[in-house]
C-alpha cells in the first residue's frame, strides 16, 4: 500500500505512520515529493487491515496496491481451471468448449421438471438448472418443493444424463444438496453469507458461485476466495447482472466487460446468466450471443415450457421453441470465436 | 395490477390477459382508450407473481399498484411501533427520546469492550454495539470471538446496564445471541437472506434490520415483513448507506431521505448508520446531526478507544472524544426538531 | 396515466383528480376496486406534465402508460432508419452491412491524422472519428485544434474516402463542424444540452447522438426527439457506457441490453462505443464482439498510432495491429448473426 | 502519480516507465518491493494526462495522488469564500448566516412571479429563483418566458428586494441573464458543458454550480475550476441529488456527506437543493432540516403558489403555506448548530 500524507505534513507524523506501518510487521520506504509526501509500505500486506492508517494525524488516504485474493488471482496459477459439471453427458466449463445449463427457475413438479429436461437436452443442453429450495423477496410467495424437488432433479438426471445444478440457500441445506445434485449454486443473495461460503468450501462439489448484485470485482473475488481458501478448489463465477440507475427497461444491467476482466486477474472459469442478468425474456437470445462473443465459459438459462404459468421468474425465462433457437444461434457465434457450444 | 396492452393489441389478445387475470382469481375491467388498453386488474394481487403476465402476447407492461408487504405498511396501523431496547437505562425506538447505541465495530478482547462500554454510557449512549461473530469479506480478516465475546458484552452489560446490541449471521448462531443480547443485528448482507429471516421472526427478540447496499425501499420492507410474518413484531429498520457510484470520497452513500419516506409507509422506527453509511470518520459528526434533523428514531455508531488499532473498521470509528462531542451536538439537534437524545 | 388513489381516498378527492384530468383537457374513468381507488386517464396526455398530480389530496402515485416520445418511437414507423454516412467508401447505418468508425480521439496533427486514416480505412474501417473540439474535465487538459483540426480530418477524408465524424460541442461551433465534417457527433456530457440539440435538428447532417452517463432509456430517446423535431431525421443513437458502482475495473459499464431494446422501441439505428464503453483498451477488443453480437449497427472506436504518446485517452485506444486484428474478428461474429462488417 | 508494475514485470519494462516519466518533465523513484515494483513519480503531474501510462508493457496500474484541480482546493485557501447574493436584503453564502433562496421552477407570469416573490420574502427568504430559460427534457414540454421572464424577475427584485438566481443555459443568453440577474445558475445537465463554463468564468457575477445527475466529487471540483480560472471567483458548489438505483421513492438520492467533503477539500460554500433533491414535496422539509445541519451554507427551494398547476417540477415545489413553516424549523436546526437563518 501507499500512505500519501497530507500537504504540509510534518516529519513526526510521518514518523508516527512508520511506526504503525512497523507494528504491522511491514517496511517503509519514505518519499519525500515536491507537493506531498508518501510512505510506500514494503511487504505482503494483502491481508491487512490497512483503512485505519487513513486515521492517523496528518495522512490523506491509503492507496492498496496489492488485491486480497490470492488463490483466486491469476498470479498463482496461469491456465484455466476446468471444472466437469457431472451428468453423463461431458460438460466441463473453462475449455474450448461452451455447456449450456437450462431449466427452470423453480421445480414445480416432477412432470413439469421432466418435461422441461427432455427438451432442454434435445436442444443441446448438457445440464439441468432448477430451484428446490427458493429464495423469495416476498414471504408469501411459493418457497420450493425442498426435498421432494431434489429428488425430481435427480430422477431428471437418471432419464437424461443431465448434470443437476441446483441452489442451495443455508448451511442445513448442504448435506441434500450435496446427495442431490452435481453442482452448487450459491446465489447473489448470499454471495457474501460467509459462514454458508466456509461451508461450501469444504465440500467437494463444483460451486456455481453468483455475483452479489452490486458486489464490486473484488468482493466477487473474495467471495470465491472463501470458498477455495476451504479446499474446495471448483468455483465458477458467475455474472448475472447488477443493480444501477436503469430500472425502466431492465431488472439488471450485464456488465459483459467483467467476462474478459475476471479471466485477466483470475484462473477460474465466467459463466454468464442472461436470465437474471436482463429479467425480460426479448432481451435474452440477444445477450445470449453477446455472451458468447465476449468471453464466456457457459451459459445459465432459465427456460420453461409453460412460462405464463411459471410459479416464478416467468418475465425472464425463455420457452422451449425460443430455447432451441437460441441454442442454434449460439453455435454459430461461438464457431466465430474458435469456441464450440 | 395494471396490464398495459401494445399499440395495435387485438381483441383476442385482450381476452388472453383476461383469463389469465380470472385463473389468478381477479377481476378485472378493460379500459379502451384512444392510445391504449388496459386491463385493471381488482382485487388483492399483493401476492400474485405479475410479471409472467407481460409474457402473454400483445402485453406492454405491467403496472403493480398495490405494495408486496402488508404487516410492515402503515396501512395496517398508524402508530410508530415502539420497541425496547433492554439493559437497565430504559432506552426505547420510536418515542420522543432518541436513543444512541454505541460501540466498537468488534469485541476485540475483555478489557477493550468494558473500557468501550464505561465511556459510551458516559457520554450517554444507552446501548451498546459490537461484534463477535463478524462477516468479513475476506476469509484472512479477523473474524470474531464468537461466543467469548458475546460473555464479554454480557459483562458488560451487567457492569453499565447498556443493552446488548450484536450480530447473527447464521441460524446456528441464534440461541447463543440470543441468550447473550438483548437486539439481534440483522446486517446488510444477510438482508436477504430469507432463512435467517424466517428463523429470526421466530425469536421474540427485538430486531436491527440493515437496509442491503442495494436494496430497494421495497425489498427492504419486504425483509422485514419475513419477520413480521414469523410473528416477532419488533423490527427496526437500519438505512446504512447504499452503494453507488460515489466510490472516492466516501465507502456508501447515506440517502437520507429514506427516513421520512419509511415513516410514511411503515409504522416500523428508523435507526441510522453514519458511520457505515459514510466509512469515514470525519464525515460521522455532520451526518449524525444531519440524520436526527431528518427524523431518525435513533443511531447506531462505531466507537473505539484506539480507533487507529482497531482490528476492524478502525477507518469509519469515532474516538471516546470525538463521541462524546456528538452526543453534545446532537442533543441541542434533536430538541431543534421537538425530540430528545 | 394512471392516478393512484391512498387507501382511504374519499370521494371528494377522486372528484378533484377528475377536475385536474379534465382541465389538462383529458378525459377519465374512475375504477374502484377492493383495496384502492384508480383514475384512468384516456386521451393523449404523452406532452402533459402528470407529475404535479401527485400532490393532489389523497393521491398515492401516478403511473404514466405512454411514452413521453413519439418521432423516436418504432409506434410510428417500423423500419429501421438508414443512414448514409457520407465519404466515398458507401458505408451505411442501419442495414446489413456494419459500418466501423475508427480513429483518434483527437486530432493532434496533419501527420498524426493522416497516417491513421490510412491505417483504419486499410483495416477496413469507412468513416474517420477524430475530436477537434474537445471537452475536456480539465480546463488545463488540451483542448482541442479547432478549425484547423477540421481541415486536417477533410484533408485525410480528401486522401481516403472516409466519412469524417467529429463532435460539436457549441452552437457556435455549428457552421463550421457542418461545413468540413460528414457526421455530427454530439457527446455524452452534451446529450441533455437542449439549446445545441434544437439547433443540431435545425442542420440536415446525420448526427451521432451520445447516451448521457447517467441518461435513462426514455431520456435518451427524448433527446433523439429534439433533433427530430427539428426536422432532421437523421439520428443514430450511441451507446457509450453508463456510471456505476463499477469504478475499480472499468471507467464505464457498458449495457449492451439497451441495443436490443433500442430496436425495439425506435426506429433509428444503434452504434456502440466499446472504447468509452469500458475505458481500457485491454477489454475493448471483447466488447467490440460482443456488441455486434448483441445487435449493434454500428462501431465508433479509438484507435491511436502511438496510444502512449496520444495527448487524450491513450488507456482506451487500441493501436493499430490491434484495430486491424479486430476488424477480422468482428467480420466472423458478424457473419455469425447474419450481418457483415 | 505511482505506476504500479505487474508481479514478473522486469526491468527493461520498468526503464520504460521511467522514461515516460521523464518525457513528462517529471522525475522518478522506483520502489522494488517483495510483491511489486512501483515508480513514485514525483514532482507536479497534477495536469498530466497519465493514465496512458497503463498501456506500457508491465504495468499494471496508475494511482494518481494529486487532485486535479488546484483554484478549487482548499490547499490554496484556507478560509471559506464568502459571496453576496445581491440585492437589497443582504443575504451573503458562506458565513454564519445561511441564506435561503426560494421561488417557481418557471417564471410563468408576471402575476405569479411577483405572488410568490413577495410570500417568499415575508417568510425570510433574501433571493428569488426562477427559471426565464427552461432545460426541458421534452422538447414538448413548456421552454420558459425568455426574456420576458427576466424582466419579470428584475420586476420582482424593484419591489421586494430579493437578490434574483435564474439559470443560464447558453452561450447566447449569458448577455440578458449576467443584465437581469444577480446569480448566474448554472444547471446539473450543462455541469459538463465546458464552453458555457469557460465563458461565465469571463463574467464576474456570482454563480451557482449545480453537481451533474452522475458527476464525482473531482469532476464537480473541476468544472468549478473552469469558472475559477477564468478568472470569476465566486462560485456555489450547489448539490441537488445525483443518480443511483433508488428510482421508485424519490427521482434523486441526496447525498448530504458531500457538504461536509467539500468543506475539506475546498473553501468554495456549498448549497443545497433539497427539491431536486428528492423530487418529492412531502420529502423537503426534512431534507432541509437535515441540509442545515449537515452544515449547508445556503438552501434553494422550489416554491410555488399552486403547485397542482404549476407549468414545471409541481411534484417537488412546496406551497407558500409548508415554506413558511419550513423557515421556521430550519431556524431552530441552524441554531443549534450555531449558524442562524
């Protein structure tokens, strides 16, 4: 970190910042400038607590240098990690190739949850998404099916060799989660619900890990951090749109720039969830290819057979004829970028 | 609900969205204007996922009209609820009085939060705040001493007769708080996080709700109302700045406006949070003043006796001296609008 | 629009919102429902000033329906509008093929100038962008060459057949931007500048209208009407990237999801600004394809000789071996959704 | 400035650096840390254009660590400017005493504009604001009086004595406004418009500088610059609610920790405008109380006769009724932060 001090510090405070810097365990270099004074620190400082320095008498801020990720960062590995999704149907994210996850927001019941993942695989898809346990904004809407929805998930996969991915909400969920399903979804609700990330971390399932709606690059990083730093080393990151000013025509804004940023400071696979990321199902095909065109490593859909007769999140999920449309679209676009889906 | 139909919408579309409207148990009453139709939609729809319906074809929009949240409204009662604190110092939210709940953003150790809790009583706090179970965005942070420091804050109760005011950041960590505290902190980023929510409405503890960084004024009540509904009537809502572009000069941006906005639909008190809501120490004192001018039920400040050795949040912590000098400022603020600190 | 009464609204206040609709010369139909009163207004109340409504005695809300644009909207014609960018090189806006605008951001010399010129039109780039006006946030940053900046873009047009696209920044700056330059670009901090809108409308040049930082949709949209209304039909809408909370990766968020919806609610066609649009040229390339893939009918980007040496913007210019591996990157994605770059 | 080198950066990389560095006229010291190498560029870089610095090979960032503007700062001057509004009554920004500026959005008649010039003047005001030139998002909407509307405000100034505040919004105006006018208001959308602001700082008359919708706190800073360096060194730094996600209960959020902020960094006064502030009528008083004792030096209000029939903004005008009442609670607020109304 930098330690810029204030025009017309004076040298004991700057002595005093040393001091503190010291007690750190760090080293100091003194820069002594034509207009301002700085105190670079020396050292790994990552994992200070460095916004306290701003306290001290005669400091103007404190300027990190390094991130405070480390096994997240690119700086300690170089190629991409590749993360099989399970199923028998092959999907890995982070290689040439593109897996698309598709289902429903919610399980709603065995038939609809079947239905969807036969046609969801005839499309192209090599995963199935869908909720069982559902974080609602009202407490009075529909909550889930639970258990009983893993089980349909499961029997999903039995009939097509989908790989389930499935959310899961709270430390007591883990232990069905993890019987149930191929991969964990930890949602943007809960990206920095740090106990539940502690947890995660120490299973052994691949973690789809979602960007908190105004979590900065950072967060995102650290959040994924908690999760490695448990040993679990399979975390995708996943965009799925944030929170600004346009609230007119969008539920979110995808902020596609953060695909090709996380591959530059991370080795850990993007994948993209158009669904959420826009919450209008016009705008969905469209962002699909940009998605692909930008950079990612899969792809998560919300698709439904019956979408005007969705228990949930029907505005954003696309159906089964748009689906496959998409799929076929997103073939070609990623041929165009030495990808395949 | 209000369905707003496209330009050039066909009668059978109309028709379409009508019997959607009638499966959802509403009726409804078209309106052909010159410009537009519209479906009206009468009836209680508080409940009802809309947005599937701007799916059908020939929609626009949809128009909610009616709040998702019930027992947080003011439509269901007029008077500010009125919620105890606890402690011996008879401090109460949502009175005349105004109390002030002070204290370190961490119990750090026995001695740190006694000194802490002497000093916050002096200057006339008549609660005391601080963590032991602390969410850290990066697992390397200092986290907590867990129930250790949950035992100090009861001592110090017991010495001073603060009321306890701490975190629970996970459903396991209920029975301990609330053995030791007498508010449960809900913090900003659990506010969405639903099963907490559901497990605490279950407690007959009182309840300090932290706004989310980017939570809307409705999904803020719409928390609250998980509560409420859960049958613990006491919830206090806490604004602690939102995130926005403002990035330089402060960590979050205090809308203060949100005090008389919630005071207006909600019969729930309005605790704020100057020091999260600015990050920066030196900017605590003017928005402390400014949040009672504008109607705050009471304040909730970080405090700390070495603030530039404090293991967390040191940045956004006022010394015993500078918080002292608030509880002086504020007092002659609080009787200039007819209200007492 | 759509007037929302309070629950418990009387009768007498109704009929006073009645009186205020039939005063702005609309008519009403009033729908009592369960739990609230509403005001239907019919008519074309698109020009009305409906806010002040709002303060009339048992008013919740209003909720206007139609959009506040009209020449802008795809309501009143379908096509989307094409526009011929001038040069001799044929490139168009708003049709299959994809026009790229490349160049510096500004024009620091007649050699600087040229030998870009040459170098994007050989990369296949048919207009020339380059800032002889600049705005710029420092009064002590340059500022542009003025005059002489725009007879040195001619000059390179003279040499290369590129259309010339340079920004106005004053009304004053009109006659002779209009006399050298093909294309008027007026800038994202200029987007809400009524005065120089109106007069632009007055010109019969094709203009390329910059989104606002923090313009919304129907803003945006409006200002399109300006210079409609002034007769100039000739409008190409720029997507440059929007202020966030994302501050630490990129300058700007680029929402890609408004091309899609642009299209849908205009007429006029959509060129996107991958270089302001992230504000680093490391991320540029990614979001050039992800913008053709998204829809976009056009790119404007900064491209520089000497990026390290450009006296504007050097961290968001590609250099030239870069723009020129991008034109060939973007014809494939282009080939991919059925389009040509 | 520091340029932050990548891990593995080597150490021709870093003699580009320093070369670069030089090139600007500025010296160097490299820092070679256990993480990282940094160059400390020392001397004067405050009107250099780094950030092109990012582009060369091996580096990964640029920390700047000088404001860029200089007039502006608080560095240069220590005691707060003081400016006198004009006309008879004496009201002056920037001392004790915090003068209140009250009137219509629009001038739209003589009738109406002497009404309320003369409510607001018995309720204490001691300037008039009304718009003559109106920026109005549609281009249908009602554009103001012109010169007709300053004649009546210079009307009103004859008999009441109010200092007049109107807005200028182009070049050509300047002539009748700097005529008719005391303060020259210089509006949130033109905040950016560098022309505008380079020719009101030839003027000499007072100006009010409204923060643009999504203007940071250095680009606010840095337009007053452009004003200060033309030489006019009377310049309001005027808040009035910027642009954030929060669009559902207010049109702005109003950030009142900028006060305090700019008071740091700046002698400039700051004013508030707690109208647009929040949009909302029912929200002003409070955010005027809280303005005041945020230590605002001056508030601008909107007040109107009739706000249901006001031409413009009827939503956030108060009425002469809540005015008057407003006046007198913010003259409680002020004492008790020892300045007066």
């Amino acid at each position: 970190m930098i330690v810029v001090m204030k025009p017309g510090s004076n040298p004991k405070q700057v002595e005093h910042v040393v001091k503190l810097v010291n007690e750190m365990g760090l080293k100091e270099q003194v820069i002594v400038g034509t207009e301002r004074t700085v105190v670079a620190v020396l050292g790994n400082d990552r994992f200070k607590d460095k916004q306290r320095l701003e306290l001290a008498d005669g400091v103007d801020k404190v300027v990190p240098i390094l991130a405070s990720y480390k096994m997240a960062s690119s700086e300690v590995k170089n190629d991409r990690t590749t993360i099989p999704l399970g199923g028998t149907l092959g999907g890995t994210v982070g290689g040439v190739k593109i897996p698309v996850i598709a289902g429903p927001c919610s399980v709603e019941s065995k038939q609809q949850i079947l239905e969807i993942a036969h046609a969801v695989k005839e499309a192209g898809a090599v995963a199935l998404r869908g909720g069982a346990f559902k974080p609602r904004t009202s407490p009075y809407a529909f909550q889930g099916l639970a258990e009983e929805g893993l089980k349909y998930l499961a029997e999903a996969r039995e009939q097509t060799g989908l790989a389930i991915v499935t959310e899961v909400m709270s430390i007591d969920q883990i232990p069905a989660v993890v019987e149930y399903a191929d991969v964990l979804q930890l949602g943007a609700r809960n990206m920095q619900n740090y106990n539940l990330l502690a947890k995660i971390g120490q299973t052994r399932k691949p973690v789809l890990l979602k960007r908190g709606l105004s979590a900065t690059l950072e967060e995102f990083l650290l959040a994924a951090e908690y999760i490695l730093a448990g040993g679990n080393t399979q975390v995708m990151l996943c965009e799925r749109g944030i929170r600004t000013f346009e609230t007119d025509y969008v539920r979110n804004t995808l902020p596609l720039a953060i695909v090709p940023e996380l591959h530059k400071r991370s080795h850990l696979p993007v994948v993209v969830d158009p669904s959420h990321g826009t919450g209008k199902s016009h705008l969905v095909p469209d962002m699909c290819r940009a998605s692909i065109a930008a950079g990612a490593d899969a792809l998560i859909l919300e698709v439904h057979g019956d979408p005007e007769h969705a228990l949930t999140d029907g505005a954003q999920s696309l159906n089964l004829k748009q689906f496959s449309e998409v799929m076929k679209s997103i073939k070609r676009v990623a041929a165009a970028v030495d990808r395949e889906v």
